[in-house]
C-alpha cells in the first residue's frame, strides 16, 4: 500500500489530504528498509495508525481495492506491534544512552526472555493461523536471542555479572529470579 501511496506526487498529496482537519500533522506511509527490523516495525505502526485515511483513499482508487488489509489482518498486525514493542523500547533504550550499559546487559536479556514466554504461554493453544505464525516465529525468536546470549555470556560473563554486582541501584536484585530457580537463598543481597 506504501508503494501505491507514494508511487506519485497526485496519489501522495491525496492520501494526505484525507487527513486534512482530523490531524494535526498529516502524514504518510513510510517504507521499511529490508536491512533494520525497526523500520519494518515503524511502516507497521504508521500503516495500522492510518488504516481509516487508507480505506478513505481507497475510494478515490478503487483499482487498489484488494490491498486493503482486513480486520483479522489488521488485529495480527496490532499483535505484532505488541509482541515487538518492548525489542524497540530495549534497542532505542541502548542505543541513545550517552553512558555506560554494560551493567543492564543482563536484566534487558531477562526482560527479553520474560516477554517472549509471556507471548509463547499466551499463544501456545490458539487455533488462528497468524497466531500459530507468531507463536512459531517467536519460538524462533527465542532460540536466536538464546544462542545470542550464550556467545555473549562464556568470554564476558564474568565482566558481565561483576557489571551487573557493580550497579549502584540494582546491585544483586538481578540475580533474585536465578536463585529462587535454583532454589538458592540470598537473603544477603544488598
């Protein structure tokens, strides 16, 4: 739908003027870039925020009918976004921090972990077909985070866990869900 939006100037100009007085700030369908998961998550958002202007704009267009996204598409979309959103909220976290995060390493793969059980034990009896898709997706998704937190953790885990101890707030609250698993008492954590 982005790509017939935006395909030119007369559709573009279009498309926002079917926002006009009902938005502030008129806006239109963004692309993703292939390479950054992001930008995929931000077309996404910006489409299922626009989805009214788009079916409006469809009526001008009626040749592009097919393209609109039905409701059942559109709630696995909003299932989408919020399977991802706290993956943002950590990437754009991390990445805007002007100081040391060495030290949260371990909590954001914990909140990470937490998350995708939380999605998997959600999903894990849904019948629907795109909720079997994200159910098996994010499977996937936890085997690749799984595999990247055993490459991080062997070589630095000990630089790891000294950063995490070294944390004048948290201290060793981050290891509390470790030890009940393991059944460890630390009452003397702090």
């Amino acid at each position: 739908m982005a790509v017939v939006v935006n395909s030119s100037p007369k559709r573009r100009d279009e498309f926002l003027e079917t926002q006009r007085g009902k938005e502030l700030i008129e806006v239109t369908l963004i692309l993703d870039v292939k390479t950054r998961w992001n930008s995929t998550l931000a077309m996404l958002e910006r489409a299922y925020r626009l989805r009214p202007y788009i079916r409006c704009w469809l009526q001008q267009y009626p040749q592009f009918t097919s393209l609109y996204t039905t409701e059942e598409e559109w709630k696995a979309v909003e299932y989408v976004l919020q399977v991802l959103l706290p993956f943002r909220y950590w990437t754009l976290w991390m990445s805007k921090r002007q100081s040391i995060t060495l030290h949260r390493v371990i909590t954001i793969y914990n909140d990470m972990f937490d998350h995708m059980e939380s999605v998997l034990k959600a999903l894990a009896k849904k019948r629907t077909q795109w909720k079997k898709d994200i159910h098996k997706a994010v499977r996937a998704s936890r085997a690749k985070l799984r595999e990247y937190y055993s490459n991080v953790t062997p070589g630095t885990g000990l630089l790891l866990i000294l950063a995490t101890i070294l944390d004048p707030f948290r201290k060793l609250r981050t290891f509390e869900r470790w030890d009940k698993d393991m059944g460890v008492s630390n009452d003397n954590a702090d």
